[in-house]
C-alpha cells in the first residue's frame, strides 16, 4: 500500500514499539499521528521528525478521545494505516494469593478494560475512519493492526488476566477482518515475545539473562524495530489478513517465569 500523500495513526505512539512504528511510517511517505497520553514524549518525537508526525493527546479508554484523534488525521490525508499498540498497567497475580484469598474482579476487569476493550475502541473508530477514504485501485482502503502476545496464547502463571485480554485480541482478528472486508480493511494481529525495551532498567544482556534464555534463534530479546519492520510489511501486503503472527524467536512461554 503507497502511504504517499496519507495518513497514519500510532496508538501508543511514544512507547517503544509505538515510536519505532511512527519512524517508520514517516520514512514511508505517510503522515503520521503520535497518540498517547504522554504529552512530553509525544511531543518531543513530533519535533524530531518534522512536518510529517503530528501528537495528538488520546486517551485509549474514552470514546471522544479517540475519535478526536481521528478527526486530527483525516485533517491530514486518507487514513490507510492505524497500528495499535498502547501499553497501560493492568493487573497482574495469581487466581489465589497466598492465604486463599482470590484477586478481586475489580482487577480482573481493569486490564481487559485497558488491553482488550480498548484495542476493540480503537479498531472501531479507526475502521470508521478509514471507510470514509476514497479506495485505492485495488479496492483496499486500509489496514489495522493490533498487538496481543504470546501470553495469549500459553500465559505463564499470574498472567490470567493479561492472557485472557490479549487471546480476546487474538480471537477479535479474524471476525474483525469479516466485517471490514466489504470495505476493504484488512486487520491484523502482531503477537510479540519477549522484546527489550528501557523499561527493564538494565542492560540488554542482563535482560537477556533473567527473562530471555528460553528463546531458541536469535539467541537474544527482540528489538522494537523488529515489531516495526513487521508492522510496516503487513501495511505493504495487501494479502495479509485476518490473521495472528508471532514474533518471538520461537519461544515458547513455560508455566512459570524464570526467577531472577
């Protein structure tokens, strides 16, 4: 798909997979719409790039935030490509704690609320967007491309929310692209492993050493260009739909984490 002359959108634009995405698409001609809640960051890589990158302050969890967001890249060229990939907090533990006691459905809730129904906000509202634009040639408009994980598909322990929010990513894919196919827009999932990013506060080799050693070839963690070099080929590949593609290095997650 030839991104000259349109619009882009990066939800989750100043995290690490974010921002390497936004690069990309600039480098690809498209128009690019930083969206976060992190106005310094987002602000200061719209800087870096120049006209072509804009910030816009999106909140994941609200309807109107989103949309706004939109109506800011429609503004500037035919939406094609939109990638999903906002990080949040969500909750984490084991169905019991140690006393027997369960993790509340409170906490539950919250991370389905900020990895699941937020991705299906935003495939929405972008799906909307997109289906306002003229079609290309080949009848495309399009394309949507969200981020689950392998945790979806085998979570390790503690991970029962996280997992469960992220195989709903994964079990949204395939229906999503049904219904959007009359318009023409693919959607596709990326579900990555285990990625180095600064969040880990430590070296890429110590990283490496506490959560990586189970990953078969490249003998490493990946890197967030890798999941913006992937992103950006599904733009480019129009036959590329409906579907779910790891990206780990063959890992494959065990029951438990590796203690560091």
């Amino acid at each position: 798909m030839d991104l000259t002359g349109a619009s882009a959108v990066v939800i989750g634009g100043t995290g690490g997979f974010g921002s390497a995405t936004v690069r990309r698409l600039v480098a690809a001609g498209a128009t690019t719409v930083i969206a976060d809640v992190r106005d310094d960051a987002g602000k200061a890589l719209a800087d870096e790039l120049g006209e072509k990158a804009v910030y816009a302050h999106t909140d994941v969890t609200s309807d109107a935030s989103v949309a706004e967001t939109f109506r800011v890249a429609e503004d500037l060229g035919p939406v094609r490509a939109v990638v999903v990939v906002h990080g949040g907090g969500g909750a984490g533990g084991r169905l019991l704690g140690r006393d027997g006691t369960p993790v509340p459905t409170e906490l539950f809730a919250q991370s389905i609320d900020i990895f699941l129904n937020a991705t299906y906000r935003a495939l929405s509202i972008a799906a909307a967007s997109i289906a306002r634009s003229e079609p290309l040639d080949s009848g495309q408009r399009g394309v949507v491309v969200t981020t689950a994980s392998i945790a979806g598909l085998e979570g390790q322990v503690g991970q029962t929310a996280y997992g469960a929010a992220k195989a709903g990513v994964i079990g949204l894919t395939l229906p999503a692209a049904r219904d959007l196919a009359p318009v023409g827009i693919r959607v596709v999932t990326i579900a990555p492993g285990t990625f180095f990013t600064p969040a880990f506060g430590m070296s890429e080799e110590e990283a490496y050493q506490r959560f990586g050693t189970a990953i078969q070839n490249p003998k490493r963690m990946g890197r967030a260009d890798e999941y913006a070099a992937l992103a950006l080929h599904i733009v480019d590949n129009d036959y590329l739909n409906g579907e779910t593609i790891r990206l780990d290095g063959a890992l494959r997650f065990p029951a438990s984490p590796k203690k560091g």
